[in-house]
C-alpha cells in the first residue's frame, strides 16, 4: 500500500511518486505499506516493506520520479520491525 501523507507540502510531487509506486505489482500489495512525504527540499519515503529487494524497487522508481529533489528513505524491512517490536 502506498500513501501520500497529509502533511505532505508538495502534493503535486508526492501523488506523481506515488502513482509510479502504486503501479508496480510488487508495490501495489500487502508487500510494503509506504508513505510518501513531499515538499519543496525533497522527498521522503518512510514505512515498511516484506524485504530488501522492495525498498530498492521502490526507491529506483522513486528515483526517476522525483527529478533533482532530494530523496531520502527510512524504509524499513518487515523483519527489522518485528526484531524492534519483540524487545
């Protein structure tokens, strides 16, 4: 599941990533739930995603989206977040 997050203050930017996320099979699932932030400085993608392989899917895409704004991520892996919460 992609998202754009309400606080996002470039909302032309951040629907373009998403729709570019949200088109990729691997993206469109339950595989990754990722929200995306936009302003003016740059774009951030935060949330989760089942695996490695994921994140880097979705920020290459993200990637060709965002042209020269900065992109920054803190997306995690599913299993990095089920180590976290069982501490």
């Amino acid at each position: 599941m992609v998202r754009v997050d309400a606080t996002a203050t470039d909302q032309c930017t951040a629907w373009r990533v998403r729709d570019a996320l949200a088109a990729h099979p691997l993206l469109a699932g339950a595989s990754a739930q990722i929200y995306i932030m936009a302003g003016h400085d740059g774009v951030v993608l935060e949330g989760w995603a089942r695996d490695e392989r994921i994140v880097q899917v979705a920020m290459r895409l993200a990637y060709r989206t965002v042209g020269r704004r900065s992109l920054q991520s803190r997306l995690h892996t599913h299993a990095m977040c089920s180590s976290v919460q069982s501490i």
